[in-house]
C-alpha cells in the first residue's frame, strides 16, 4: 500500500528544511567548521616562485602533437595547464611553456628546424629559450624521452645534468627511483655534462647516472648540475704518492697524510676527497700482504 502523496511532500519539505537548517548552522561566523588535522603551516614566506615566474615567455615557437592520451599543456605566462584531447591534438606554443604526459600518454615537440622531443609516459618538461641562454628542452620529470635533433643542441636532463646531442636519436629512460640511462643510438657522438666530469657518448654507448637532490632547492632534483672543474692550488708529494690540493693544506710530520688548513678538496691514486678546516686524508698505495710474496 503505497502513503498518500502529502505524507511524502511533507517528509520532502522536513528533509529540506533540516538540511538548509544544518547548512546555515555550519555557516555560522562563531561554529568552527574546522576538521582535524589543521591545516599545515608554510614553510616559505612568501612561497617561492613558480614554472611561471622561473621561465617567462620567450619569442621561440614550437609545435606540440599529441599521440596518445593523457597529455597537458601549460602555456607561458599561464598558471595552469588544460588537456589535449581527440579533438585538438596539436597545439603551437611559446617557449617558457610546459609539457606533461601521465601514465600511457605520448607528446612530440617540434621546432621549427625539424628537431624534435618525444616523451613517453610520467614524463615532463618545459620548452627552453635559447634567446635567454636556456637548454632547448628542461626535463621535469621522467620516464622516458627521446631527443632527434636536426643539429647539434643542448638539453637539460633530469637532476641537472646537460646533454648536448649532433643527432638522433638519444634516449634517456628512468631505470630507478634514483638512476636513469642515456643511451646514444645515433651515428654521432653525443656529450653528458654531469657534475665536473663530461661523459663522451661514442654510438651505441650509454652510461647510468644517479639522480642527486640539492639540499634546500625548490622544485625538481638538481644535485647533478654541471661544475666548472675545479683547478688544483698546487701540489703536495707524499710517500709514494703526489696530492692535487684545492685550498690550503700541507703534509704531516710523517708525510703520509694531508691536513687541510682550511676546506678545499684533495686529489690522489684516484681517489677526491673534500677535506674541512683540521681534516686529515691518509693516503697509501697497495701493500703486499705480510707473509705473502
């Protein structure tokens, strides 16, 4: 037996006058709404400035193309992104712009001389100005990416290091949380600029780097930045041994070790070490084993 039609539009009109009763008692300026945990305090004050404020607009322009979903834009000068989906796939953007592809998507950017960068999957960067100075491309994040360029071109990988590239393709793939590969499967050499080393990428070659974390720096991993390699002061000969010393040092009373007067970094049989004020470096060659030839 169903109820009769104003027993239901009273039960309606109940419910609705509870709910606006309810909604209006939440409003109130003297009830707290707040839910616990509170909210977290920042860190920075003011907050530090983003992809926007970082790479503004520049005059170079490129072509975005999209080949598999999901892919989002953001455009320079702007402050947030928007999708490609299937019926724009493509996309004519400025440098200072941002690319990213989630899990499965595919982009492609293309420069007016026929270079080109394709990223696959969780990968992301933004389109440099070479106006300004900037890498062609700056990885974000990555996954995997390839880089064709149509001449020699300079890239920026993830965690700082610098790729400059006389061919295509060059890929670079995330083989860990930590470490990625850039292998060179081109017929040119390509060059890894990594710390204060430069990696010469014969073709068919590749090396695995770690991706370093600067303390203190916003924004993705940068610990790998290259480094003007640092000229040694001098040098110091031990026993058995010569020192390349960056700052002041001297040896010790029985010549076998360094001691750092000041902070600076020593160099011997192979070996860096970046000494503090007072610090001591020993330093030995290989020994026989007493009791073995």
């Amino acid at each position: 037996m169903q109820p009769p039609k104003w027993t239901v539009l009273a039960g309606t009109l109940a419910l609705g006058v509870a709910a606006s009763g309810c909604a209006g008692f939440q409003t109130l300026p003297w009830v707290s709404t707040q839910r616990w945990p509170q909210p977290m305090e920042s860190r920075h004050d003011p907050l530090p400035p983003g992809e926007g404020d970082l790479y503004p607009p520049g005059p170079e322009q490129v072509r975005v193309l999209r080949h598999a979903d999901p892919v989002q834009v953001r455009t320079a000068g702007s402050s947030a992104s928007f999708p490609l989906s299937h019926r724009r796939k493509e996309i004519r953007v400025f440098s200072g712009s941002s690319i990213s592809c989630a899990e499965g998507g595919r982009a492609e950017i293309l420069w007016p001389d026929g270079s080109s960068v394709i990223l696959y999957g969780q990968t992301a960067g933004i389109v440099g100005s070479l106006s300004r100075g900037e890498p062609s491309f700056i990885m974000r994040e990555l996954e995997r990416v390839q880089f064709d360029p149509a001449s020699e071109d300079l890239y920026e990988l993830i965690g700082g290091a610098q790729l400059r590239a006389r061919a295509g393709p060059v890929r670079a793939q995330r083989v860990r949380d930590d470490v990625f590969v850039v292998s060179n499967q081109s017929k040119r050499s390509a060059e890894v600029a990594y710390l204060d080393q430069t990696i010469v990428l014969d073709p068919g070659q590749a090396v695995h780097l770690p991706i370093l974390t600067q303390p203190g720096e916003p924004g993705a991993a940068s610990g790998g930045r290259p480094t003007a390699p640092i000229r040694p002061a001098g040098t110091l000969q031990g026993r058995g041994f010569a020192v390349e010393r960056d700052g002041a040092a001297e040896l010790s009373l029985d010549g076998a070790a360094i001691v750092a007067r000041g902070e600076g970094i020593a160099r011997a049989l192979g070996v860096s070490v970046r000494l503090a004020p007072g610090d001591e470096a020993r330093f030995a060659g290989l020994a026989a084993v007493p009791g073995q030839p």
